[in-house]
C-alpha cells in the first residue's frame, strides 16, 4: 500500500540559504498552487459550485496552506472562487452574461498586448509562437480540448510576457481563467475547435513574423468568433 505524502511545508530557513531564496521559494510556491488550482477550475475537475478548502487542496497537490491560501485570494480577484468568510470557499458559476461583458473588456485589452507583442516579443518568444502555433493546429485536428487548453494557457503567459506592459498584463490575467473555463465547459457543444485553434495560431504566427497589422487583424477574428460562441451557449445546455 503506497505511503501518503505529506503537505509540504512553508520554507524555512537553512544553514547556508538567503532572506531571497526563502522568499523566491515561497512566491515558486504560490505560483505552482495557483497554477495547478487554475486548471482544475479551468477544466471542471473542481465544478462550479463546488465546496473547497484550504486543507483539501493542499492535500491534493501536495502543497503547504499558506501558497494554497494565497493562490485562493488571487483566484477570488479573479472571479473564479469565490470566499464567504466563516462559511467557506466555492468555486464560481458560470455566467452567460457576465462573460459577454468580460469579452468586451478583452477585446480592449487584449488587442493591446497583442499589438505590443508583435513589436516587442524577442527571438525566442517568436520562436515559442511559432511552435505554439503548429500545435494548436495539430491540437485542432486531433479534437484534443485538453491539449488546446494546456497550448492556450501557455500562449496566453507568452503574451502577457511578449506584451512587456505589466499593467495591461494584470487586467488581462484577471480575465483569462474565466475565459479558459467558459470555453472548456461549452465546446463540445456549441465550438468549432479546429477553427478555434487555427485562429489562435493565426495570431501567433502573425506575432512570430513580427507583423502588428496581421495580428491585430486575426485577433479581432477570434474575438468575433469567441462572441458567437459566447452567445451560442444561451440556447444550448450546459456540458459540466
């Protein structure tokens, strides 16, 4: 019978560490809690309605409390859980009509780092859109939701990187967990994935070739089709 691990612990200091390798190890570990509670949320392994705790959660990814209740106020900000003090945390519904909202926010905001991307993205993040690119079209072809979404997550961090503006870079990553999740919880009803991967690789080729006008051009053809797909959702039944 395998052995149960043990949360790990907040670090500590050791004979020999610094003040900020401590503190670069706690902000790693916040960081990889976040993550990995971001793509639970994201594809609906923890639903929307769901009761979680600190302490199940740290169990689950073998984490400390402290990251996980970081990672949870960040995720709150974003709308994607939601705290009732001395009552517990819930993941968030999702809302039709708060999302049509949201897309109108990022179609601002978005379209801006889209644009400083393609001026400011150095040689290897134009080689990262480039390999983006390629499989996304492959993720597309296999109907491989999952592998999209993973592919997705990364190009949005490539982004907001590239974009080198970390006040549009926050605004953003406010809105992509719920975006991710919305579109995870309705394609298979009411999507296109080959054409939704082909557009987000249309912009990460056009970025790659360092042409602002083409990828502006494709960003505002995903968004278009994002809409439809949005507003499609209202007469289909919810798939989570």
């Amino acid at each position: 019978m395998p052995v149960a691990r043990k949360a790990a612990r907040k670090p500590t200091m050791t004979p020999g560490s610094t003040q900020v390798e401590v503190l670069e190890t706690e902000v790693s570990q916040v960081k990889q809690a976040y993550r990995r509670i971001e793509e639970e949320i994201a594809t609906l392994k923890l639903e929307p309605g769901q009761a979680v705790s600190e302490k199940m959660l740290a169990a689950r990814f073998n984490l400390g409390r402290t990251p996980v209740r970081e990672a949870l106020q960040q995720l709150a900000r974003e709308g994607l859980v939601v705290i009732l003090p001395n009552r517990g945390i819930l993941v968030a519904e999702i809302n039709v009509r708060r999302q049509l909202r949201l897309l109108e926010a990022r179609r601002h905001v978005e379209g801006g780092i889209v644009a400083m991307a393609a001026r400011r993205a150095d040689d290897l993040q134009r080689a990262r859109f480039a390999a983006l690119a390629d499989q996304m079209d492959g993720a597309g072809k296999k109907n491989d939701g999952e592998a999209f979404l993973a592919l997705d997550g990364e190009f949005n961090q490539l982004l907001l990187a590239a974009g080198r503006n970390e006040y549009l870079a926050l605004a953003l990553r406010s809105m992509q967990g719920l975006s991710r999740r919305f579109w995870f919880a309705h394609y298979r009803t009411v999507a296109d994935l080959p054409e939704t991967a082909r557009l987000h690789a249309n912009i990460a080729r056009a970025i790659a070739c360092r042409d602002e006008k083409a990828a502006g051009k494709e960003f505002d053809e995903l968004l278009d089709n994002v809409e439809t797909f949005t507003r499609a959702t209202l007469d289909a039944e919810p798939s989570y």
